[in-house]
C-alpha cells in the first residue's frame, strides 16, 4: 500500500524529492519503491521529463483502480481509528422512566456485545430537565418529546400509544375504549413531565380540561393511586404494559399517541461513542415495544 501512496503523492507533487519529503522517506527509498512496482506489473509507470512526472499510457490506464484501492483502504482505517476510539468511551444519557424500564435495558445489551468496553451514564429527568441538561453539558442527548425542545436538534424514533388508566370498577373499566371527554367527572392524576404534556395538550386541543387533583412525577405511583380509587389517568402504554396492579388500562378514542425523539444540541459535537449510540438506536428501534 505504501507504494500506491507513494506513486500518488509523486504525481500530486510532481517530483521524487519531494514526494519523499512529504512522506518522510530518503529519494532513494521511493525510486526503490517505484521501480519494485513497475517490475511487479511488468511495464513502466511513469516518464520523467523537464516538465515533471507524468503517467505512461499503461499508468494512465491502471490509475484509476489504484485510486479505489487507496480509498478502500484509508476508509478502512478511518474505521480502525472509530473503533478504537470507542473502545473506553463513555455515553450520557438524559431518559423518562419508561425509556430507562423498557428500552435502554435491552438497547444497552445489544450495543455493549458491539462495544463491551464503552460505559453509560444516564440522567432520568422530565421534558423541561432534559433539554436544559443537554444545552448545559451534563448529558449528551436524551429522549423526548419533540415538541418539547424546539431549539435543539432531534432526531424521530418511535410513536407510543397512550392508555387511559382506570380503577376495577370504574364505569368505563368494561368499555373497548374511552374518550377524553369520559375522564371528565374524576379527578385526575397527572404525571408531570416538565414543560410539556401530551395528555393535557390533548384536552386542550378539545377545548376542555380534566380536574387535576395530583401531580407526581413516577408512573408506579400513579398506578398505585389509581388502584387505590384516587383518580384516573393517561400513561404510556409502554408502561402500562407491564404492571403488578389491579388496574384497567384502556385506549383512549381516537387514539392518543406520544412522539419520541433523540434530542442533542450539535452533532459535530457528540462524543464518538454517542453518535455511535444514537445511529444503533435509530437501526434499532422498529424491534423497540
């Protein structure tokens, strides 16, 4: 391969001295080099004249799958270098609890067979945490609702569905589905997420508004109040999903979704293994629940 650079760098500059110098070799060392490259092709490479150094016909001929070969390679080491660069990195990640339950336990398996080395630490915050975490440094990305950092950059990854949750014997427990309006006459538990709330942004598209009679922070909370009679409320499906109470969850009519994106501030500025994170995520994330 030295070779080929070598009899690149030649043409580029125009000169066996200074091909030399640009490649730290004597002017001896690259005429041995383009003479071993001629007699292994069998036919001259290249014709010295006043004018400099140009190709002979042959070379004209051959050069240009020389040329693939030099990129082939030097992408291959580019790959080298990432790979060894991601052998000690660390990725800090700003998550919601539903993300840290159900999808960083086996996103992280899968890119820690990858990468065994590489390290994570993650922040669990909210919509309005997030966002302020990235723009401050203390994480890399996170996971949000878009709509929630509209000044920072975001990358889509998966709609979730989200699920009335009522008390056993609630009126609408038997029902296939509830609509918003069937949340109305309860007091209602809202999970707080920060700055933004699909829930509520929901009632307020309908021009109406649930009494909110506890906020918390955790999903399982919310669940235990629920079963103990204290309300209703909407959650993630993806939390839901996978829960020890005697609750009843139900989709909401028409159905009420959640977008959720990686959101980081500059990809120029990530850590290696970061980006390296976030592009497994995204190849990932049909195979997510």
């Amino acid at each position: 391969m030295q070779r080929f650079k070598a009899l690149r760098t030649i043409l580029r500059l125009g000169s066996f001295t200074k091909a030399a110098r640009a490649l730290g070799y004597t002017q001896s060392s690259i005429s041995q080099m383009m003479a071993s490259l001629e007699e292994e092709l069998s036919f001259k490479l290249l014709i010295r004249s006043r004018n400099g150094i140009t190709l002979t016909q042959e070379g004209q001929q051959l050069f240009p799958f020389l040329e693939q070969v030099l990129h082939s390679y030097e992408a291959m080491e580019e790959k080298a270098r990432e790979i060894r660069g991601l052998e000690t990195g660390m990725i800090r990640v700003g998550t919601i609890s539903s993300i840290t339950c159900r999808w960083m336990p086996p996103l992280i398996k899968g890119f820690k067979a990858r990468y065994p080395n590489v390290e994570f630490i993650f922040q669990q915050g909210d919509y309005r945490l997030i966002p302020e975490w990235i723009e401050s440094g203390i994480i890399d990305f996170g996971f949000v609702s878009p709509d929630s950092c509209p000044h920072l950059m975001t990358i889509p990854v998966k709609d979730g569905e989200l699920v009335a949750v009522l008390p056993k014997h609630h009126r609408w427990a038997k029902e296939k589905a509830i609509p918003l309006e069937g949340l109305l006459g309860d007091s209602f538990i809202l999970l707080e997420e920060g700055n933004y709330s699909e829930p509520m942004e929901a009632f307020r598209k309908k021009c109406i508004s649930p009494h909110v009679a506890y906020r918390l922070h955790d999903d399982y909370a919310i669940m235990t109040m629920v079963e103990a009679g204290l309300g209703v409320s909407i959650l993630a499906k993806l939390m839901t999903d996978r829960n020890p109470y005697d609750i009843v969850t139900i989709p909401i009519d028409p159905p009420l979704y959640r977008h959720l994106a990686i959101c980081y501030k500059d990809w120029d500025l990530l850590p290696l293994s970061s980006k390296h994170f976030i592009t497994y995520i995204t190849e990932q994330a049909e195979e997510l629940p």
